[in-house]
C-alpha cells in the first residue's frame, strides 16, 4: 500500500498509516476523485507531477475503517502530495468526510501531515480552515468523539484548524510540530528558530498533546479511547450485591471502632496511603490525558479517561506523586486542566469523577498571579451546571478552596478516613488561637470528618477501610472500583433534567435548617 516515490527518509505515507490503524480489510474509501487542473502552468504541472508521484489526486485520503471492532471515520494526510498543503478541494473533501461522520454517528480520528495552506491557491485556501473547523466543531457539538494523531509535520494553519481541537491528541516521535515553519521564520527573520521547541516531546511536557505514541502504538490507544468517548454502558457482570458502602456511616460496635477525628487526620497522611493512581489500576481502558491543551499542566492534576466495571467516565482528581507522600498543591494550571476534563465530559455526556486528596492548594506568587482565586470559582460554576452526571470522591485529605474546587456532584462518596475542611486543621488553629497545638479539637468541632460530612448531607455514603486502606490497599482499592462503577452507572441511568435540578438543589439548601 505504500505510494510510488516514498523512499527512504519520509515517514509513513497517508495509505500506511489507515492501513496500520484499522482492522485487516476492513477500510472503505470514502473520496470521489478529483480530475480538474488549475489553469496556472507551473502549478498544474506540480499537481500533475504530485499525482503521479504518490498515486493519490489531492492531499487527504478520507474513508471509513474498524479500530478494534469499532466504525471510525478517518482522516489522513499525505505530506508527500505539495507538502500535504491544503487548498480548495482537499479542504471540500475534508468537509465532505466530518459531515458524513457526523450524519452517520461515527467517530472521527484525523492524523494530518502538512506544511499548511497551498500557497498555489492564495486566500482562498488559506479560508479553507474555516470551513473545516466549523465541520468539526458541529461534530463535537453532536456529541461525538473526535481525536488527532500529529504526524511529521504538521506546520501552519492545519495545527491551528483541524489539528488542534481533539478531544484526545498525540503525536508521532520526534514530529515537528508548530505553528511557523522553521524555514519560514528563518526567512522573515534571518534566525534559526530556536532548537527543540517544535516538538512532539516539547508541546508534551507543556500540557499541548497527550502522548507522544509510535505508530505500533496507535491503533490500540485510540480502541481504548474510543471505548470510554463513545459512551456505551456495558452489562455489570458483577452479581455480588454486598453492600460496598455504609449509610448511616461507621455506627460504633459490630466489630467497627469508635470514629476518632483526630486518629483519621493521621491516617489519611500516612505515606503508604492509596491515592488516584491506585484506584486507576482497577480500571479498565485507562487513557492518560496531560495538561490543559493550552500549554499549561499541573503535576497536582492527573486527568484520564477510564472505564470502571459498567461505566465509561471522565476522571480528574489530586494525584500523590510516587516520589512523595503527599499529594502535591493544586495551582491554576491544574484547575484549568480540571475544566479541560469537564468540557470533554459534557460534550459527550459522559459521566465525571473527580477525586479529592490535596493538602491545599498552592501558595505561591505564581498561583496568585495565575489566578488561583478566580479558577476555583470558574471550576465550581463549570461543576455545579455540568450537564453531565457527576461523581466525587474524598478519598484522603480535603483541604481548603483546592478540595472545594472538586466537590460539587450529583453524589459524593467518602473513605472512612477521608475529610474536607476549610483550611488544614493546623491552619485553622493558628488562626483562632495563633497555635498549631488544637488542629484535632478543632478538627471535631468543625465537622470535617467523615460521619459529620455525612450527618450535614455533604457526603451521601462512606466507604469502610477495615479498618485503614494504606494497611490493606488492594483490597480496599478493589472494592472502590466497584462502588464507583455502579454508582456512576446508577447515576446515568437518572433523567438528566431531574438529576441536574437536584444537583442545584442540594447545594442550594446545604445548611439550612
């Protein structure tokens, strides 16, 4: 399948790439064929010569093919056709194939390779990315996944149109990926562009794609993808009905021990604690997502897809470092990334979790001037109207506006040893009686733990340890994977107006007597 004339140096050509990602036999092309010739001479022969050159008649193949059983419409580029630039007709046959995907309900996956706008064709092609998004953005707005896979390289308005504005992105290794060519700025500036910003690697480690994944790689990342965006809910195939969580929360005897605030406090910062990251590994179809998209990430914010037991969902969640027994602070990059997870979970109506275990979040200049503050409320206002169902977590520590931020949900569901508080007890303390010294008296009287949160109706069920999750971690683990499977699914299967409604209620009366 590989075109004439790709020899050695280029990478995969359009045709290897559809035929290394979808299933044996089974791609369908989509496209009409393209006869016409521009009138301009010089062009018409570089088109002529491109033609013969790569066997295709423009730059993008388009069609539809299985990604591990699964119809997926595809896009792909063709670099060696004029340097994969787009001009009027592979923009129209562009068009042409998010329209259709969009009609018959499939999955989008676009892998471009391009230098940009045909520069042959002028302002007309360069408007062609207009047209393009808008398709893309009625795709999305339809409720269905779209994902991008940036191939070597991808340059100029195709990176700034159709390139961008995945619900998941990754690139090839080593791609070079940017807006201005090198070439091109070295010609309007007379300087190399500055090495090893243009790349896969780099746009990664500022939070601007989601993996850096070989081509061996990519077919199975996308089914994993696909298998929490596209939103099925599976049969539970758990019969066990044992109760996972108890309501009203740790009653005193029956083998269960006297709640004690204080002793909670100190469990839920013992270093062998479980966090997120644990709790991922019980999942399913787990995809990793990083940063906001916007070139920030947070190394307080884990974001991922997953799918626990029946239940495909969005997570997002404090993650404790394996280099540190604590969680890390949340700053505004982590909040803002947060949000990217909430956007992706009410496009596609996919159910959300968010897990709470943060000390507090960061107190720097940086998180001041990055706005700190203002992204808390933008998160509370984003989860309070998610039209999505929502899930939350306190699975540790609950400190402070960067636990807050996570809350609000249409059910919330503690650990045993869990706590949300307004400040670390020991800084409440401080401000009340200018001492650490009474973090745990105070810590009681204010209701943080895990029986008052569920007394006051901000935690609707408590999940057992038996009796402290860091001593048996699997286990414990294992059985929060399944509550949050079937609560998840139990709350999808809620009618969305009512659910919303109750969820706006229930913050709205908090409190009132």
């Amino acid at each position: 399948m590989t075109a004439p004339g790709s020899g050695p140096g280029r990478g995969p050509t359009a045709r290897d790439v559809v035929e290394a990602l979808v299933d044996p036999g089974s791609w369908r092309g989509w496209d009409e064929p393209f006869t016409a010739l521009p009138a301009d001479p010089d062009y018409r022969e570089a088109l002529v010569a491109a033609r013969r050159r790569t066997g295709l008649d423009e730059s993008v193949i388009t069609g539809e093919g299985r990604i591990g059983g699964r119809a997926v419409a595809l896009m792909a580029g063709e670099f060696g056709f004029l340097g994969g630039s787009i001009g009027v007709a592979a923009g129209t046959r562009l068009v042409t194939a998010v329209e259709r995907a969009t009609r018959e309900r499939l999955p989008l996956l676009a892998t471009p390779a391009s230098g940009g706008t045909r520069m042959q064709e002028g302002t007309v092609a360069f408007l062609q990315m207009v047209k393009v998004t808008a398709a893309i953005a009625d795709h999305k707005a339809a409720g269905l996944p779209y994902l991008v896979h940036l191939r070597h390289p991808t340059t100029g308005g195709v990176l700034a149109s159709w390139g961008s504005l995945g619900h998941v992105t990754s690139a090839e290794p080593g791609a070079l990926i940017g807006f201005l060519g090198p070439r091109v700025h070295h010609a309007l500036y007379g300087e190399e562009f500055p090495p090893g910003v243009q790349t896969a690697e780099n746009l990664h480690a500022h939070g601007l794609i989601d993996a850096v994944l070989p081509a061996t790689a990519l077919a199975a990342v996308a089914a994993a993808a696909l298998d929490v965006l596209c939103g099925e809910q599976r049969p539970d195939a758990a019969d066990d009905e044992t109760p996972a969580v108890s309501a009203p929360p740790l009653p005193a005897g029956g083998g269960t021990p006297p709640y004690d605030t204080a002793d909670s406090l100190r469990r839920s910062r013992r270093p062998g604690r479980p966090g997120l990251r644990g709790l991922l590994r019980y999942a399913t179809a787990v995809t990793p997502l990083s940063g906001t998209g916007a070139g920030e990430r947070d190394p307080g914010l884990l974001l991922a897809l997953a799918r626990f037991g029946p239940s495909p969902c969005v997570v997002l969640g404090h993650d404790r470092l394996p280099a540190q027994a604590a969680p890390a602070p949340l700053g505004p990059a982590g909040l803002r990334e947060a949000r990217r997870g909430m956007r992706i979970a009410a496009d596609l109506g996919l159910p959300l979790l968010t897990v709470i275990d943060t000390a507090g979040a960061a107190l720097s200049r940086a998180a001041e001037e990055g706005g700190l503050a203002a992204e808390i409320a933008r998160s509370l206002a984003d989860l309070v109207t998610l039209p999505a169902p929502t899930l939350c977590l306190i699975l540790g520590q609950g400190a402070g506006g960067g636990a807050l931020a996570l809350l609000p949900a249409d059910r919330v569901l503690a650990a045993r040893h869990a706590w949300l508080s307004p400040l670390p007890p020991e800084g409440a303390s401080a401000i009340l009686y200018r001492t650490t010294g009474k973090a745990a008296e105070l810590a009681e009287r204010q209701g943080i733990g895990a029986p008052a949160l569920f007394e006051n109706g901000i935690v609707d069920a408590v999940v057992p340890e038996d009796p402290d999750a860091a001593d048996d971690p699997d286990r414990f683990l294992a059985r929060l994977a399944s509550v949050v499977g079937r609560e998840l699914a139990r709350l999808r299967a809620l009618d969305p107006d009512r659910r919303t409604a109750a969820r706006r209620a229930r913050y709205r009366g908090l409190g009132e007597v």
